[in-house]
C-alpha cells in the first residue's frame, strides 16, 4: 500500500512476526527447493488465473513499484502460488477462503469492477484499508515479504530484485576464518594488513 502513514519499512518489520519456528522453516526450504526443480517453474498450479491476478495486485500494493521494482517484478505472486502448492500447504485453505470472502466483499464494494486486480490502484488501496487488520490481508502480507526476499530459485525474488533492495549480495564464502570459535582450525591464518 502507497501513503504517508504507510512504508515499505512498516510492510518488511511484520516479517519478524512470522508464526514459524526453525524447524519448520528448514522443512520449507527444503519442500522450496524440491519444488524449485519442477518444470512448471513460471505457471500457476494453486491459483486460477483471476485469483492469481487478484493475488498480484494485492502484493504490488503491499510492496508496490516506485523508484525501485516491486513484488510484481519479484514475482511474489509465483512464490505464493509455488508455496500454497507445497511447502506452505498447511495456509492453503486459509487463503483459498480469505481470498473469496475478500473477493465478495470487494464485488460487494465496487460492483462496478469485475475483480480486485481491474480496480485502479487508488480503489485498490481505499478498499485495503478496508481489510488491512484481518487474517487473510496479515497472512499474504507475510508470503508477499516471503516471495520478494527468499531465494530466487524457490519461485519469487526474481533476478534477486528483493536483495538489491535491501542491498543485500549473495556471496557465501565458505573459508576459514569463520569466526573465534574455529580458531585453532589448522588451515586459520592471519592475513597480515595492507599499508594504506
């Protein structure tokens, strides 16, 4: 969502609020990544293609494209799609239902409008407020965090968009030293400093 009373800051800080512990976590990650091999990478297999619009729309407001893209060029949408489907199986029939009771309340809202998705983004945001505080808006909120900062191989952060956001640089380096714990590891030498 786009306003003064709202920022992308506020958006991310809820994703310290995730119910899940490292276990569970580990197993997602694990479910992600066999599911990142599949070949249906780019389609939908949870959503139909007007709950997957819908969907979007929801992430490009809660993330929306300014100066720097969004959770719509992350392809946030295929990661909770990807998530639904597998490793995220357990909120499936949360967010099958939420989505269709706020699907009516969006029709009841603007009868005009054949769905959430075909709204303007200034309807999109007014009627956002409208569910902001329920479970089904707090639960793809969080997905939506999920799908633009996870790996990219897992379905969203596409071309690592989210990390260059939050400038973060995927380079895992696995040498010693680590950290004081291993240092008596054999191979632990002390780089002398350059000059300057």
């Amino acid at each position: 969502m786009q306003g003064d009373d709202v920022s992308r800051r506020s958006f991310m800080l809820g994703i310290a609020a995730l119910p899940l512990s490292w276990t569970e976590i580990a197993q997602a990650a694990h479910d992600a990544h066999a599911a990142a091999q599949s070949p249906s990478a780019a389609t939908f297999s949870f959503f139909d293609a007007a709950d997957a619009a819908d969907v979007e729309a929801i992430c490009a407001q809660i993330i929306p494209t300014d100066a720097t893209p969004g959770a719509r060029e992350a392809g946030a949408v295929y990661f909770i799609d990807r998530g639904l489907g597998s490793f995220f199986n357990r909120f499936a029939d949360e967010i099958r239902s939420g989505l269709k009771e706020f699907q009516g309340a969006c029709r009841a809202r603007h009868p005009d409008a054949p769905s959430f998705a075909a709204l303007t983004s200034e309807r999109q945001i007014e009627f956002l407020k409208t569910v902001e505080n329920g479970a089904f808006f707090d639960r793809v909120r969080m997905l939506t965090l999920c799908g633009m900062f996870t790996l990219p191989q897992y379905g969203g952060n596409r071309n690592g968009i989210g990390w260059k956001l939050i400038g973060f640089e995927d380079q895992h380096v696995f040498q010693p030293p680590f950290g004081y714990y291993d240092r008596d590891y054999a191979g632990f030498v002390i780089q002398p400093e350059k000059p300057r």
